[in-house]
C-alpha cells in the first residue's frame, strides 16, 4: 500500500493556534473584559477564560467543567473570583445553571468603565 500526502501545508498547521493567538493578545490587552494590569493575577485569569468563551450576545456561557480546568481553581475559588468581578463592574452578573451544568455570565457594554482597581 502506498500512501502520498497531496497538500504538505498540512504539516504545518497546528490545532488551536488562532485561540492560543487571540487569548495570549487579550492577556496583553485586557478586553472585552477590562481589568486594570495591577488587578490581581487570578482575576486576570478569570477575565480571560471569559473572554475567550464570551459571543457577541447578552448572556454567555461556559461548562463548568471546563471553567474550572481552565481556570485551576476549585469551585468556590471561582465563585468568589466571579464575585469580585462584579464588585470590579466587569461583569453585571454570573450565576451557576446546575441543571445543564454550565456558569453563565453577563459583561459589562464596552463603553461602560470598570469599577476600582483590587
């Protein structure tokens, strides 16, 4: 059996770059959920996890499973981390959905300023 490779540029792809890309530029640029780059590194974190998952919609959606792997906090971490979130006005609000096992969360508008800095 012989098998030939038709399109070599295969080689050189590699599997969720363009996530690795974007969550690196958002660690570097705090957005769309804006932090102050002296807030504390597990908020930052968290921030960023939700950036990443956060669509162009009012209410997004994350599996908590996922959430907590991501993030290597344990649940009640994450939970005071997302509360803090709102205490900083980066988010409006977050709640557990037990029943399909995901956090959902809703962001601040762009235009919206987030709160002091912690």
């Amino acid at each position: 059996m012989e098998v030939q490779l038709l399109d070599a540029t295969v080689l050189d792809q590699v599997p969720g770059r363009r996530s690795r890309c974007r969550a690196a530029h958002w660690a570097l640029v705090p957005a769309p959920l804006r932090l102050s780059m002296v807030s504390l590194p597990a908020l930052r974190l968290i921030a960023l996890i939700l950036s990443a998952h956060s669509a162009d919609r009012p209410v997004c959606s994350i599996g908590m499973d996922v959430f907590i792997r991501l993030g290597g906090y344990s649940w009640e971490q994450t939970a005071e981390l997302l509360d803090r979130l709102i205490v900083l006005r980066a988010l409006t609000a977050w709640c557990p959905n037990r029943e399909t096992d995901e956090v959902l969360w809703q962001s601040r508008p762009p235009h919206t300023e987030p709160g002091p800095h912690t």
